[in-house]
C-alpha cells in the first residue's frame, strides 16, 4: 500500500501540471503513453520492442493521437487517417514476409490496439482543448467511481459481477457509480461543464461512469487471456499504463458521441 501511495503522490505531481499547461506539452506526454501503452500490449503478445511490427504499431498510436492540425501542412492524400491505414497495411505485408513469425492474429491485435490506444488519448487532448475543467470532469468520474468501488466493494460487496475480475462486486460498482455520478456532477455543473440542463449531465455523466466500469472490465480480460496480473510495471504498486487508463481510453470517446467536445 505504501509503494502505490508513493507512486500516485510522485505521478499527481508529475502529470497535473501537465494537464494545467495543456497544448503541445499535452500532446507530446499523451503520444508518449500511448506508445507505452502500446508497448505493454505487445509485450503481452511476446513481441520484441525493437521488432519491426513493435516500431510501427507504435509509430501508428502515436500518429492516431497526434493533433489533426499537426498535419495541415501535408497534401489532402496524407491526413492521418491515411498514415495511420497505410502502417496497418504495412504490419499486414509483414504476414507476408515473416514467414508465419508474425501471423494475421498477430496484426489484428495491434490493429486493434492501434484503434483501442489511439482513439483514446486522442479524446484525451481533445478533451483537454475545450478546457481544463472538461478533462477534469472526465478524469475525476473515472477516479472517483473507482475509489467509490473500490471502498464500497470492501464494506458490503457480496455479490460478484464476474468471473474476469472476481474483485468487482455489484454492490461496489453500483455504489462507485453514485460516488461518481454526486461529486463529479456537481464539478460539471459548478464550472459550467457540459450542457446547461442539470439532468443532462447527470444522466450523462452515469452513464459515462457505467462505461468506465466496463473499461476497466475490458482490460481485466485482455490480462486474464494473456494469463498477466498488470499490464506492464512502469507504475510501482499500480501496474502499467493500461491499468491506469483502461477506464478513460473508452469514457473520453463516449463523452465525444455525447457531444461534450
């Protein structure tokens, strides 16, 4: 406990000034987790980080989060979305001449995870491009319906939700929901986040906690099919970067579709 107390003071101190400086800096840091996150999945796979499928899925989750306006001074034919397709289709030909070494499920899954990793940390920055306080309100629903979970599941959970991570109990999901749902509200509509209508944002806002749940569900069985405990071990006490992102990288898309940013 103490080691995990550790790294999360260290890791707030580090990361929220980040947050607070925003633009480029953001960019950069978020590009930088998601190639490390990206990592972690392939290690997970068994693949060497300096293979030639490790350079370029990684390469490809670090353009997918890049800023769009990064690539404004580049002919219409190479936006991102067609690099990103074009070192996909360069991890399919590797099927080709690898010689069954690097196999199609091998480049479905970092197909995926290219997909998975880079769409959210690029909601993440977007997120953080409308304001401080948006990426905020999106991060203190994760954290808070987590540690909502986490103590209420300790006090009454009895009843499991799964056996994929036979931690989680329904009474603590439930009860991290109404933790996360009463503060972080109350955050959105303080600083005038989100929509105007109060019962918007906190319909909104369970359901964006109901999805960080299922995030953080999504991960725990990519972990248990690999046959891992933590996802990488960057993080003392608290595993990788997948641990600590898996809730976020599928709440800042959905809060995109709800139309926050």
């Amino acid at each position: 406990m103490r080691q995990r107390v550790i790294t999360a003071v260290v890791a707030l101190i580090l990361f929220i000034p980040v947050i607070f400086v925003g633009g480029v800096t953001l960019d950069i840091v978020a590009m930088l987790l998601g190639a490390v996150a990206m990592s972690e999945l392939l290690v997970m796979r068994k693949k060497l980080l300096i293979s030639f499928e490790a350079i370029v899925s990684m390469l490809a989750v670090m353009i997918q989060i890049a800023p769009n306006n990064w690539f404004n001074g580049f002919p219409d034919q190479l936006n991102k979305e067609y690099v990103v397709y074009f070192l996909v289709i360069l991890l399919l030909l590797h099927t080709v001449w690898s010689r069954n070494r690097f196999s199609f499920d091998d480049a479905g899954m970092l197909t995926l995870g290219v997909l998975y990793i880079g769409m959210g940390f690029n909601y993440f920055t977007a997120a953080r491009g409308v304001s401080v306080y948006m990426l905020l309100f999106l991060m203190f629903i994760v954290w808070l319906t987590d540690s909502g979970a986490y103590m209420v599941g300790r006090k009454l959970g009895r009843h499991k939700v799964t056996p994929i991570s036979p931690n989680k109990t329904w009474e603590g999901c439930i009860g991290g929901s109404v933790i996360g749902v009463i503060v972080a509200s109350a955050f959105a509509i303080g600083f005038h986040v989100g929509y105007a209508s109060v019962i918007s944002m906190v319909l909104i806002t369970l359901v964006l906690s109901v999805v960080g749940q299922f995030g953080d569900l999504v991960e725990s069985a990519l972990k248990r099919y690999y046959g891992v405990k933590d996802s990488g071990k960057i993080l003392p006490g608290h595993g990788g970067i997948l641990d600590r992102f898996d809730s976020m990288l599928l709440v800042f898309p959905i809060a995109h579709l709800f139309g926050l940013f």
